[in-house]
C-alpha cells in the first residue's frame, strides 16, 4: 500500500501521464452473475479497477500486466451486505456510548472492514454510526489507506426521541450528553434531519421506524414515527436523491414504513399479510438480517443483555425463524443483509444456510447479495455482476455458489475495485 502511494507521489512529481495498472485472472470457472450458468475456464482482464473482458480460456496479458492463477477456483461477483455496523463489535454494554469516543470507533472499523472483505463483501450499507466515523471509513477503503469494502454510509440513524436509536438507560442529563442530535418530532423536524444527514454527507437515510431488541428502552416493538413524520423523512430524502431504510420490527410499523414510501424495511421480524401486502405494492425491499437474530440468541443466558433486553431476545427468537420464509411466499422482495457488528463481522455469509433454512433457493440467495442488492443501492450498472465496465469486484471460491451457498463461507481470494485484498 505504501509503495503504491510513493509510486503514485513520484508519479505525479515528473507530471508523466498514469501507466495503466491491469491485472489479468485466469479462472477455472467464471460466474457473470445469479441468472447466468457458470462460464468455463476464463482469462478476465481488469484494467485501473474496472472490468475489461471476460474471454474464453486461458490467455496472456500485456507485458506490463499482473497474472493471478485462479485456474482450480470459480469466480464470482463480490457479495453486497446492506446492514452493517462496521464501527460496532458484539456486546450488550450499552454503556461503551458514554466511554469511548468516536476516534476508537474509527480503529474498530477499520479492523471490521478487512474482516468483511476477506470473507468476499465488496460492498456494505454501514446501517448507523457516529456522526462521521463511517463516513471516515467510507474515504479509508475508497482511498486505499484501508483494506475493506465500499462503503455506502448512513451515519447517525434517525430516531424519536428515548426510542430505538437514540440514548435510553441513563440519568437524563447522560442521556442528554450523548444525543446524536438526530432525534426528531413532527414533520418539519424530521424534514430537516434529513436534510442535516444529507449535508453531512449520508448516502442513504437510516431511521428506527419501530422499538428495537438491543436498546434499553422497554416500549415495544410497534411503530415510533407517526405517519406524517415517516412520510416527511421519505419525501425528503426522495427529493435529495436519497433512499430511505427503516429498522422495523412489528407489523403495523412496517405497514407505515411501506405505505410512507420507505425504500427497505431491515429486519421485519412480525411482518403479517397485510404488510406483506404493503410491501408488494410499494416495492419495499426487506433486508432479513437472519444472523443478527442467531448472533443474539447465541449469547443469551451469559449475563451480557440487560433484563429488558434479555426478554426482548427471547419474544423475537421464534418468529426469527420463519418470518422470512412467509415474506418469500407472500412475494415480497427480499434483498440481503446481516446486521453484522451484533455478531461477528466476517461471519456475514453465515446468513445464506438461514435463508436457504427458510425455503430460498442457493441460486435467488445469491441473487439477493449481487444483483438485488446491487438495485437496492440504485448501483446494478456499477456492482454485482461481472460485465465489462463494471468495477472490479471479484471473489474466488470452490465449487459453485449457485448450487451450494455454503461455499461463500469459505471465500478463498477477494479483489476490491482491483485491488486485492490479502
Ligand atoms: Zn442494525
């Protein structure tokens, strides 16, 4: 990395004009995308981070031009996550808020982002976060400083007041203290804090639309927002070119978030008929975050989760297990993403066996981590297929994914934007 930056300093010293820097795959198997079979042996040519060609067999590259051997290997899109917190890293100790400043978060995600790439995520949806440490990381990786994903950010989530995603469980003035300064009420406040996040440089709008499992606050899992609120925040972000996810959890809530016009509904976990029905209609896309559920189920009874959110666990651990399935027969579109940072990061590809468990095929699994979660992001012209003038996002893997899902959990080489990350 740092050769590279002295390259590129001693590069523009003499003012010459850039060598294109290419690398050439050769691949055992190659698959363009979730719809497509696999292609055979392949020589795939990537050019200043970009996609050139996909050709059949083995051929060589230019003189100047860097050969990766992937002859045994199948190669895929790198896998999209859209719900991750990369500053984050799993624990029930609420209190982390009020002791470590956003600087450590930056550190903590900056070792989370190599973790998630080098288990084949190319790109993530930082789902909330300090106020600039996402975005802080989102110029790390697109500079190449850091080893991790691109990074499409929210920064801090939207919240109502004492709800999920604001601070509960300390004497009000604490609580006041760490206020991220995105809570709001009515309309036209939420109107601004939309505006706030898109000033600061958000790339989509978080908001907690329902109460939450992992917050100290004890009201539920229904609705927060009221429905103008929810409609402001939609209609403002639409304005701004913006998309907007909701947190939500209890039917009703996500019936709201849907009808309001809220571009994705994260979790879902009581979603009934009626807002399946909603859903369909709307285009809402739900992002399952089936591992989220299994990561805190796994560590109940340890004494980590306060009372209040032990018994939160508990309620949701059942419904965890089946919702997502009736989501897929209710025809609701379904898109991937984990809620990696409440388990491990780098587990991420843990969530394809829970989708499969719950009646998806490996094949529509592995469509929901490229080309629908590459349509969530408004970016299916830029990531998850392989495609001439697509960026160069590349995992290696045995077998075929399209077959066997299980496969991604063992991603044996990844290249982001060109760059290869080992
Ligand atoms: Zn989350």
């Amino acid at each position: 990395m740092r050769t590279a930056a002295l390259l590129a300093l001693a590069g523009a010293l003499v003012a010459t004009p850039a060598l294109a820097d290419t690398t050439v795959i050769h691949a055992g198997a190659v698959i363009v995308d979730a719809d497509s079979a696999p292609r055979g042996s392949s020589t795939i040519t990537v050019t200043d981070g970009r996609i050139v060609s996909i050709n059949d067999g083995f051929a060589p590259g230019p003189a100047d031009a860097k050969t990766v051997d992937l002859k045994t290997k199948t190669i895929a899109p790198g896998m999209i996550d859209l719900h991750v917190h990369l500053t984050g890293d799993p624990g029930g100790d609420f209190w982390k808020g009020a002791v470590e400043p956003d600087e450590w978060d930056v550190v903590v995600g900056a070792k989370n982002a190599r973790l998630t790439a080098l288990a084949g995520f190319t790109t993530v949806r930082e789902a909330g976060s300090g106020p600039a440490s996402a975005f802080s990381l989102r110029r790390g990786t697109a500079e190449g400083f850091i080893d991790g994903p691109r990074i499409i950010a929210a920064g801090p989530s939207l919240a109502i007041v004492g709800g999920h995603g604001d601070v509960s469980g300390f004497r009000p003035e604490v609580n006041e203290l760490l206020d991220s300064g995105f809570t709001c009420t009515g309309a036209v406040e939420c109107a601004e804090k939309v505006r706030l996040a898109s000033q600061n440089g958000a790339d989509i709008i978080k908001i907690t639309a329902t109460g939450g499992v992992l917050s100290q606050q004890g009201r539920g899992l229904e609705a927060h927002f009221t429905d103008p609120e929810m409609k402001s925040i939609a209609d403002t972000a639409h304005s701004l070119g913006l998309k907007v996810m909701a947190h939500a959890h209890g039917a009703r809530g996500i019936e709201a978030a849907s009808r309001a016009g809220i571009d994705s509904i994260e979790h879902g976990t009581y979603l009934d008929e009626a807002a399946a029905r909603a859903m369909k209609a709307n285009g809402t896309v739900l992002v399952p975050t089936l591992m989220a559920f299994k990561g805190v189920t796994e560590r109940l009874g340890q004494g980590i989760y306060t009372p209040v959110v032990e018994a939160k666990i508990r309620d949701v651990a059942d419904t965890a297990r089946v919702f997502m399935g009736k989501a897929l027969r209710w025809g609701v579109p379904i898109a991937f993403g984990t809620d990696a940072g409440v388990f491990g990061h780098g587990r991420n590809a843990g969530e394809f066996a829970l989708m499969v468990e719950q009646g998806m095929s490996h094949r529509d699994a592995f469509a929901a981590a490229t080309t629908n979660a590459a349509r969530v992001l408004g970016m299916e012209g830029q990531i998850g297929r392989l495609a001439p003038g697509y960026s160069a996002d590349l995992i290696a893997v045995d077998g075929n994914p399209l077959d066997d899902t299980a496969t991604l959990e063992n991603v044996g080489w990844v290249m982001v934007r060109g760059r290869i990350i080992d």
